[in-house]
C-alpha cells in the first residue's frame, strides 16, 4: 500500500499522482501484447483496473493509439463506477499527415470522446516525429491548458535537446512542462547517460518510466530457457536473455530480503532514482504486484548493487 512518500507532485503543477502509475497499452493491443488471445480478456482488464485503484494508485497512462482506441474506451467504461477520482495521462500521435496544429485539438477531442470526461489530466506528445517538437507546434499544448482541456501538459520520447527546447518555449507561455515519458529500467539506462534524466530533475520536469519492467523481462518467468513469444522474442533474443541472468539474479536475492518479488524491487528501483514507473498490468495479479512496489524504498546500498549488476549493453 502506499504512503505519503509515494504521492508526488506532477512537475512544477499542482497534481498529486502516485508513485508508481498504471501503463494501459495492453487493453485492445493485440499485435504486440496478444489481446483477443487465450491469455487475457475484457474481464481481466476490468479487474485490472479495480484491483490497481485498490491497491493505491490514482493515475492511467493511455494514448490514442493503444489499440486503435480501445484502450481509451475501456477506460472510458470503467471510469463511472471507479472507486475513488482517478487521474487519467493520456497522447497525441503526430502521424505524418497531422501537419497542422488543429490536428492536435481534434485529437485530443476524440481521446475526451472515447474517455467520456471533459479533461485530461496529463495530455503528452507520444513522439517528436516530423515537426512536432518545434515549438511552433509544441505550443499548441498551452493552448489545450488555457482552453480547460487539459489540466498538465507533457511530451514523450524527446531527448535532452527537444526536451529543453519544449520546456522553454511553454515556460514563455507561462505553462510547465510537467513530464518526459521516456523507456527507463534496469535493462535501459540510456536516460542517465545522455544527460536527459538529470535536465528533467533539474527543471522539475518528472520522468514517466516506460516499460519499467523491461516488457516483463524484470519479473523473471522469462529466460533463456523460458522466451517470450510475439514480438518481444525478437527484442529479446537469447544473448539477451542470456546477459540478463545475473542481474535478475540479485532481483530475486533482494527481493527475499524485503519479501517483495523481483517485479516489485525493479519498480522500486526506477521510484528510488526520481522517476515514477508505469508497469503495464494486463490482469488483478499483474496489478496488484505491481503496485507493491510502493509503500517502502530499497536501502541506497541495494540501489548501488544493481546500479552495478545492471550494466548491460541496450
Ligand atoms: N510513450 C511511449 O512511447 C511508450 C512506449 C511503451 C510503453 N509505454 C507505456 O508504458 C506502459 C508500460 O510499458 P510496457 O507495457 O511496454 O512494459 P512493462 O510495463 O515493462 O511490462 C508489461 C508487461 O509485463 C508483464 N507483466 C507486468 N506485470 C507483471 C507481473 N507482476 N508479473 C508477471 N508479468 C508481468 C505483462 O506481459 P506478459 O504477461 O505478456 O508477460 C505486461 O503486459 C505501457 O502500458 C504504456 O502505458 C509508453
């Protein structure tokens, strides 16, 4: 369950969200995560909601193209009869024919639709494709504020560059960037070498971890003898698989120390170092041990050890 400690401010606004928040690209994702197929259905998504309100989170991250708008709509569903006021991320894709800021608004017109609420929380650019991390186009995101569409504003995927540019240009529109969604894990550290990590700490801009669970590689069913299928087989071949033992290894020897699993001390890890990780959770079990991670911190000597047993080539 969580604490005080694990209630954050969203950047530089005034909204509180968790610690660890709820990634929903699997619900209605069939291509990579295998919705429709035996291993997960509309009932288990629907208790994966439940169950992460349950246990202590306030906030989803979506995107319009999360199975095609499904995963929206079923936020969209369970939203009325949700337990308690739920937070709601969610993002634009700049598709390249969207080439002029309008697209953006009936964009986000469209999410509010699929949601069913008034305003987004936190609406984010998915990626800085084609023009949209220039500032003529950034800006529009101050627009969606200033309208009442959205209550925070932050982008996805823009590195140490695109990111500074994005923060001043909304800074002169008087509107934080509040977060940088961005790949961080154990298994990917590229955000602590390239300087981007320390830019959005510095400018009170929160890093949102994406698959914070290495897309399940953290919780350690899968290896070498064990590889997962679809697409993450080719994005995790067996040297990978391979490489990764060790560090899971140590995951699983301190996660016994804490009587915490390794999924739950690999999140912990990404809170421990500033960044507020949204696991994706395609069942209650998943979600429920997921949002385990909160509640308590690993010591600074245990962060150390796995800073040293996760160097691994990305
Ligand atoms: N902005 C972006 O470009 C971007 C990109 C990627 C993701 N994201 C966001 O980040 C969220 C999380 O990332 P992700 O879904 O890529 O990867 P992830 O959170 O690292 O891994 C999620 C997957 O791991 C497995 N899993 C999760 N919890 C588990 C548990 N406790 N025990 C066993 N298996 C568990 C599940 O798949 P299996 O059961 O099939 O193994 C689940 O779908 C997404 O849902 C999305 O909201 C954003």
């Amino acid at each position: 369950m969580k604490t005080s400690q694990d209630l954050v401010k969203l950047g530089k606004t005034e909204i509180m969200i968790t610690t660890v928040g709820v990634g929903t690209w699997s619900w209605g994702d069939r291509l990579v995560w295998g919705y429709g197929s035996s291993s997960y259905d509309d009932a288990d998504i629907k208790e994966a909601f439940e169950v992460s309100l349950e246990n202590g989170t306030n906030w989803f991250d979506t995107a319009e193209v999360y199975g095609i708008g499904k995963s929206e709509k079923f936020l969209g569903k369970f939203l009325p009869s949700a337990s308690k006021e739920v937070l709601i991320a969610t993002k634009f894709f700049p598709f390249p024919w969207r080439v002029c800021k309008q697209a953006l608004l009936r964009s986000l017109k469209n999410s509010l639709k699929r949601l069913q609420i008034n305003h987004i929380d936190l609406y984010q650019i998915h990626t800085p494709l084609g023009w949209w991390s220039k500032p003529k186009f950034v800006s529009v995101l101050a627009d969606t504020v200033n309208a009442g569409l959205t209550r925070a504003v932050g982008v996805s995927n823009f590195d140490r560059e695109k990111t500074k540019l994005a923060n001043e240009t909304l800074q002169t529109l008087g509107v934080p960037l509040a977060s940088n969604q961005v790949e961080y894990s154990l298994f990917d550290r590229r955000i602590e070498k390239n300087g981007l990590l320390d830019y959005c700490h510095e400018n009170d801009i929160t890093v949102i971890a994406y698959s914070p669970l290495a897309k399940g590689m953290a919780t350690g069913k899968y290896g070498p003898e064990n590889p997962p299928s679809g697409p993450r087989k080719h994005m995790y071949p067996t040297e990978k698989l391979q490489a990764f033992q060790p560090l899971i290894a140590l995951l699983k020897k301190l996660g016994a120390a804490h009587g915490k699993t390794p999924a739950q001390v690999a999140l912990n890890w990404t809170i421990c170092k500033g960044t507020v990780p949204i696991p994706g959770a395609k069942n209650a079990n998943q979600a429920a041990e997921n949002l385990g991670a909160m509640g308590w911190r690993l010591k600074p000597e245990e962060v150390v050890a796995l800073d040293k047993a996760s160097n691994l080539p990305v």
